[in-house]
C-alpha cells in the first residue's frame, strides 16, 4: 500500500485524538465507489463537513490516489483509504453511514435497468461486507437501477438476518434536487426557498414530483405540468446526452448525495425535524418499496409519510409508476433469491 496513505493514518490516528480530547461529535463515513465521476467529488465535499470525524474511502480502483489528495484538505474529518476487495471489511468496520455509488453508469440510449446486469453483482458483495461488518449503519444506495438494487440491499440483509428497513435508504434527492431547480426557473424564484415532493422510484415514469404539494403554494398551467414532469423526469437523459458517452450525472449527485448525507447524520445526531424524500421499505402503497417523504432520526427512516392529496393528473402519474416499479422491485428481489 502506498506509504503516502500509512502516514495519513499515523497522522490521523493524532488528529483523531485531539479530537478526542476535545469531545468533537462526529460519524464514521464510508463511500464506496470512491474514485468514480459521483464518489470523487461527494468524497471532498463530505470531507468539508463537520459531522463527519472520519471518512474511509473504498474503491476497486485509484482509492490512494483519491485519499491522498482529499487528505490534505484543512478540514476535521480523517481520511483513509482502502483499495479491492480484500480492504472491503476493514474500510466498513465500525462506520455509522455508508454511501454507495459504486458501479457503471449509463451511456446514450440505455435505460437505467440496462445496468442491472453489472451493478446488481457490485451492490450485493458490497451489502455483504455491510451486514458483516458494520450491520447497523445507515446504507444511502446510489447506485442504478436504484429501484432494484434498494431490493437487492435488502434481500442481502435479510439473508445475513442483519435486515432494518429503517437503516435502508434509496438515494433520490437528485430528482428533488432537480424539480426544485426546474420549479423555481418557471416560478421565477429561488431554488433555495422552493419544496418539491418527488415521489415513487428513480428511472423514467416512476419519478413522480407532486407539482400540486410544491412549497410555496403556486398553481402551474396544464402546459407547465406537462413540462415541469417530463423534464425532471427525464432529467438524468438530459445529462446522459449532454456528456456524449462519458457518462451520467457526478456533480449534482454528488450535491444530491451530501445533502442527503448530511440530513442522515443530523438525525442520527437527534435532530428534529429532518425530513427528505427517499427509496424506502414502505406501506404507503401495495407496493414494498416505494419513494416519499421520511423523517430522518436517530435511527434511520423513522417515519414514512403518506402521499398526501393527488390531483387526477398525478393519480394516473401514480398508476404508471406503481406498474414499473413492481417489475423492477420483483427483478431485484428474484436476483438474489434465485
Ligand atoms: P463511475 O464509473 O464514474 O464510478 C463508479 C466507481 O465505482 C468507479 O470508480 C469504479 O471503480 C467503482 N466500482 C466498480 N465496481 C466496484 C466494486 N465492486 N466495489 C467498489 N467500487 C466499485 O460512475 P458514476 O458516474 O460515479 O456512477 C456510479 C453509479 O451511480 C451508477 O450506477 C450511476 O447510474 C449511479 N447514479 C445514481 C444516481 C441517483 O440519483 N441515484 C445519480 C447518478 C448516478
Ligand atoms: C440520474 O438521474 O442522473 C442518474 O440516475 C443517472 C442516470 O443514469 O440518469
């Protein structure tokens, strides 16, 4: 292993005492898939917050060359690396939250279900690792097609019998992320001070953003309705088109991501009142997994709330994603219990 990487860890081993004397909070964080498009840049920004005490970044490829560069940033969080799966448990032992956006992305013209194939391998050896080695943390997944691999998560889970749905969340923030930045250009306002619900799964017509719930209240035209849903909808092709084949969105995943992170860290922290949207085990429909608003807490999903009044636009908005999202929560479910 690089030795630039074991004097990281002497001298983190020193900043994580003083730490220690000073009575700092903070969590344990681990990013798997650390070196890729979203992990490079969600790895820095978690290293710039103050919740995080340590960061362990994992990676098949590059994590020495990521944890070197991210360790010398002056902020409080101790950096260290872990490269191929025989560092797998050593980078997840102990961890409070684990972020996963290992795995491949699309290119033009593929759906996210065409990457089942590879990321559905990835994300159960990962989640083995997890109920192995640090089976209460909180899993924030990423990694497409979220709508199967969440299942995926949880059939691993239940299988080592470490399963807490509560501690199992799908990462959808970026479509919130993206339907509040959409919402605010038509309204003319800014992003920051705009709600959006986005509900359902994560690919194509299982994004449901519930245009009647936006805060503040407003009212849309049927043209703007139409717009607003396809677009946000369609926001990750949108990105996917854009880089030409080189990718999917990182940058906004990563902002996604550390936003979503952070709101997991303040509710284990005991925060009140930490409320996002995210892929969770659910009786909010028939269905068993299904995105809508949780309260975050001390430990994890503690609430998941209700769909709140549909308008007839987004009752028949909801029967296309339930049918989509069925198929693919079965095809998750299938790929480990076969
Ligand atoms: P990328 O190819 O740039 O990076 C993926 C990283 O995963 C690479 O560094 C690769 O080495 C690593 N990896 C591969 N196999 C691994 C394993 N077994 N263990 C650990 N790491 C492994 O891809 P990206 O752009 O960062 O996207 C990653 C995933 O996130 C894709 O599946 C993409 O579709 C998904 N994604 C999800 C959302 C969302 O909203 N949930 C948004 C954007 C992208
Ligand atoms: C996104 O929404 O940007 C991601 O799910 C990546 C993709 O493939 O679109």
């Amino acid at each position: 292993y690089p030795s630039n990487l074991q004097m990281e860890d002497s001298s983190g081993l020193r900043q994580a005492m003083c730490r220690a004397k000073g009575g700092a909070p903070g969590f344990k964080v681990a990013i798997l898939g650390a070196a890729g498009g979203i992990g490079q840049p969600l790895a820095m920004l978690m290293k710039t917050n103050p919740l995080v005490s340590v960061l362990h970044l994992y990676d098949v490829v590059n994590a020495p060359g990521v944890t070197a560069d991210i360790s010398h940033m002056d902020t409080g969080a101790v950096v260290r690396g872990f490269l191929g799966q025989p560092q797998l448990e050593s980078a997840l032992t102990g961890m409070d939250l684990v972020i996963i956006p290992a795995g491949v992305p699309r290119k033009p013209g593929m759906t996210r279900d065409d990457l089942f194939n590879i990321n559905a391998g990835i994300v159960r050896t990962l989640c083995e690792g997890i109920a192995k080695c640090c089976p209460n943390a909180i899993v924030n997944l990423i990694s497409n097609p979220v709508n199967s691999t969440v299942p995926i998560a949880a059939e691993v889970f239940k299988k080592a019998g470490t399963y807490d749905p509560k501690r199992l969340l799908g990462v959808t923030m970026l479509d919130v992320v993206r339907a509040n930045t959409f919402v605010a250009e038509v309204l003319g306002l800014d992003p920051r001070e705009v709600d959006v619900p986005v509900v359902g799964g994560h690919a194509g017509v299982t994004i449901l953003p519930l245009l009647s719930q936006v805060k503040p209240p407003c009212s849309f035209t049927p043209q703007e309705i139409e717009y607003l849903t396809n677009r946000i909808q369609n926001g990750g092709t949108e990105v996917v088109e854009a880089k030409a084949g080189t990718g999917s969105a990182t940058l906004s995943m990563a902002y996604a991501a550390v936003k979503f992170a952070d709101a997991c860290l303040r509710g284990l922290r005991g925060d009140a009142g930490v409320v996002e949207c995210a892929f969770v085990a659910s009786q909010v429909t028939e269905l068993p997994f299904f995105a809508t608003k949780v309260r975050l807490g001390r430990t994890g999903a503690e609430e998941v709330f209700q769909l709140g009044p549909l308008n007839e636009y987004e009752r028949i908005g909801l029967e296309k994603a339930k049918k989509e999202l069925a198929e693919s929560i079965h095809k998750g479910v299938s790929f480990i219990k076969k």
